[in-house]
C-alpha cells in the first residue's frame, strides 16, 4: 500500500469514529431523557393511586362515623 491509500483508509476511519462518536452522544441523551420521563410516569402514576385510595376512602366511608338519619 502507498502512503495516498492509508492515509485515505485513516481519513475514513476517523469519519467513522466521529460518526459513531455522535451516535453514542445522541443515544445516551435519548435513554437520559427516557428516564427523566420514565420517572415523572413514576411519580404521576403513584400520585394517582393515592388520589384514587383516598378518593375511595371518601367513598366508602365507615357507617359508623356518620352522623345518625334525620328521623332519629
């Protein structure tokens, strides 16, 4: 091999490099972002089921802390 095919064979591999450099980079943003969001689900989800508990606990409230009929 010359010296003008390895340097070409260089020059490309250090395109490739880059490319797969960058490529990482945008996929380690991606899953960050996938978590961030991944936890804000989390969160909302265990905010919600404990509205719904206590929403339910509303509901279903014990007979015996109700205060007596009218007619009584």
């Amino acid at each position: 091999m010359d010296l003008a095919t390895l340097e070409a064979r260089l020059v490309e591999l250090e395109t490739r490099l880059a490319f797969q450099e960058q490529a990482i980079a945008d996929l380690s943003d991606a899953l960050a972002a996938s978590r961030t969001e991944a936890a804000r689900n989390a969160e909302l989800l265990r905010q919600a089921l404990q509205d719904l508990k206590q929403s339910r606990g509303d509901f279903f409230a014990d007979p015996s802390s109700e205060p007596p009929p009218p007619h009584y």
